[in-house]
C-alpha cells in the first residue's frame, strides 16, 4: 500500500504567551516566560503558588456568548485554537468533504474545573442543583466533538487520554488516519485548563512542582542542576493535517510535513520514567523508522523536558540510546522553560514549536539553564536562540503511565 504524506497546514493556539502564532512564536524566539503568580484563586497554603495561567482568553471572540456557557473551559481553549488553526490553513470548510475530514484531541484531565463546582454544589445544596451540562462539560472527549459540530465534520472523531503524551499520540493517531487513506484532512492536538484548586493541590501532594514562588520567570529550568519540580500551566495546542497532495493542489502554505510517528510504554512505574529511558528510546527510532530517517539526518529536538529531577536526565539518557555520538551534535530545547507543563496540551503546542522551527530555521532556546546538571550534557541551547537551517526534526511527549510518543517533522 502506498502512503500518502502529510501535510502540516494550520496552527492554533491559546497560551500564557498569546493567543496567535505570531506573538506566540516571537515571545519563545526572545526567550520571554508566561509564568507568574497564580491570579484566578487563593493560593494561600499551596506549597507552589506559581502557574502558565491565561488571563486574557475570552471564549466570545470565538464563538456565541451562550454556547460558550455549555462548554469548559478546556474544551473552549481547544475550539479557539481549532478555528485559529483552521483559518490559518486557507481551508473553505463548507467545501471540504465532511465524511473525510475528522478530529482527534487529547487531553490528560479534562473539564477539571467543571467537576469541581458541581461537586461543590453537590455538597452545599444538594443533587437537584448539579447541572445537566456538567457531564458535556467535563467529558475528555467534548474538545474534538464540539470543533466536529462547529464544523459539521463526520470523520473520525476520538479522544486520546494519556497525560502528558496525550496530544502527541492524537496528532499522531490522525497522521495515521491521513497516511493510510482513511481521511483527507484531520484536525488534531491537545487541550488542558488544570490549573485550578483541585489540579494544583494534587500536583503539589505528589511534591512535582516547583516552590520557586519568589521568582516565577525562572521557575520552569529544565536540564539546570537547580531545577526543583515543573510548573503547572494551562492551554491548547492544534495543527491542521491534509494529505500532501491536495494541499499543494490547492495552493495551500505548508509549514512542515509531518514524517513520522512513534508511541511505545515504560512498563514500569505510573509517575516515574525509566531511569534509562528504554520506551522513549524506542519511540524515537520508530519515528525516525516510519519518516525513512537515519539518527545521523536530525538536526534538532523538541524535548519533553520537564524541569523535573528524572525526566531531565531519563530524556537525556535516551536520547543518547538513539543517537551515539550524534547526540553531542544535535540542538535540543524545552518549550516548558517558557509556558510550564501543558500536560494533555504540551505534545500540540511543542509539535507547533517544532514545525516552527522548521519552517523558520530557528531554534528556541531553553530559559533558566544557567548550570546544566552533570548527567545532562547535550546541547540543550541555553538561553538564548539560535539561528541554523534544519532539515529534521522530533518533538517528545511522555506521560505519567510509562506513556511515550514522538513525533517527526521535515523541511518543505
């Protein structure tokens, strides 16, 4: 069977860093941060006080006033950032064939922040108060089908849940449903809006975050021998995918192609990686199998990069697994340094960064790296970016579960 190439034709996003491309791809390039104080409840008592929080997003510049009510907030982000991508790709939907185009979307929480007051309610005024739209609401999979039913889209429709790999493995399920013919265009990524008392409150008891309350900016330092934790952030992330052909038919602008795709597990603990990083190894060979690309051809990788004490160093360990020698040659960054972790929404945003990249021939660097720890000893570009021409290149997503993807991105 022959597969067809996939095209990356639309991006769209909602981030502590904007909400269009452009800005959002200037503030990562001049290595500014979105993190800050947490602004949207009390933080008193929170060993972590610091989050990517969206202040400015308004769901009305998108979509009806009363429609906006039904819907959480993750899966607004993820619709904002849908019709952002959509308009971004030149595509007259109303002409597209609606039984060949789908959507994928993944998250790793869901409606947090819907579960939370209903349940409130619950308690303070009883059963007949919780509302009928709290399961719609919260529902993982009410980000995909509320951008299916703004667009009258009856393709594939699904949802991936697998924390922090989530939008890595929906973009990939989608490259997938291209490739082998079974959709024409598919719109795919992740969205997550856990920034809230629950969410931070869990986060904080598995003592993951970071307490760099002092000094938000510099909170999020993935690779530096002083990291603490990573930090909580909310967002969305998504790109528009068209069979190549019938993109360049229509004269569409293409930033990358999207080459390859890889998803294995640790098998081995729920939160912590594996120290070696076996599954993240064979993750990015499969990428690198299924693109037809040799370790030696990549240029640079988006890193998962966490911030956190295991991750840092698993990643590093595995990168060096599939590269050899090569690894010392390759750029890496962590676009965690400037938003914080995403979590469901970290794989879409980072494989935006990495098209970017791509297209711009410019590598964001990785903020705060002011000491690297001596186990990380690649080029994880500190600080400042880096202008270089790229051929190839691999986002990382890993999830608590031993969940792994990756994903691999060419030059147009």
């Amino acid at each position: 069977m022959t597969r067809r190439r996939v095209a990356i034709t639309g991006l769209g996003l909602v981030t502590a860093l904007g909400e269009s491309v452009d800005e959002f791809w200037s503030n990562i390039i001049a290595g500014k941060s979105g993190i800050k104080l947490i602004e949207g409840f009390d933080v008193t008592g929170y060993p972590s006080k610091i989050g990517g929080e969206i202040c400015s997003f308004d769901p009305n510049n998108y979509i009806d006033k009363r429609e906006a009510k039904r819907i959480d907030r993750f899966a607004l982000f993820a619709l904002a950032s849908a019709i952002s991508a959509v308009k971004d790709s030149g595509l007259d939907m109303k002409a597209v064939d609606p039984d060949r185009c789908g959507v994928i979307v993944g998250s790793g929480i869901g409606g947090l922040g819907e579960l939370e007051k209903e349940h409130i309610k619950l308690l303070e005024r009883g059963p007949d108060r919780v509302s009928p739209f709290c399961v719609p609401k919260l529902m993982v999979n009410a980000a995909s089908a509320n951008i299916s039913i703004y667009y009258s889209l009856r393709g594939s429709n699904t949802a991936v849940v697998t924390a922090c790999a989530s939008a890595a493995h929906a973009i990939g399920d989608a490259f997938n449903h291209i490739q082998s013919g079974g959709a024409d265009v598919m719109i795919a990524g992740g969205s997550e809006a856990a920034l809230t008392r629950l969410g931070l409150a869990s986060f904080c008891a598995l003592k993951a975050l970071s307490t760099r309350n002092d000094a938000p900016e510099k909170a999020s330092r993935p690779f530096d021998k002083d990291r603490d934790g990573f930090v909580l952030a909310e967002g969305a992330g998504i790109v528009v995918l068209e069979d190549y052909d019938l993109a360049c038919k229509r004269g569409a602008h293409i930033y990358a192609e999207l080459l390859g795709y890889g998803l294995t597990a640790d098998g081995s603990h729920i939160t912590a990686p594996d120290p070696e990083g076996r599954g993240a190894c064979i993750a990015m060979q499969q990428a690198l199998e299924t693109g037809g690309i040799t370790p030696e051809q990549v240029d640079y990788i988006n890193a998962h990069g966490t911030s956190t004490q295991l991750n840092d160093i698993s990643e590093t360990n595995a990168i060096k697994k599939v590269f050899g020698d090569h690894a010392y040659k390759l750029a890496i960054s962590s676009t965690k340094s400037h938003l914080g972790h995403t979590l469901g929404a970290s794989g879409g945003l980072e494989l935006i960064v990495t098209s970017l990249a791509v297209h711009h021939g410019a590598i964001p660097p990785t903020i705060n790296l002011e000491e690297p720890d001596p186990l990380c000893d690649l080029d994880y570009v500190p600080k400042v970016a880096r202008e270089k021409p790229l051929k190839y290149a691999l986002s990382n997503s890993f999830g608590f579960g031993g969940h792994n993807a990756c994903l691999l991105v060419g030059k147009v």
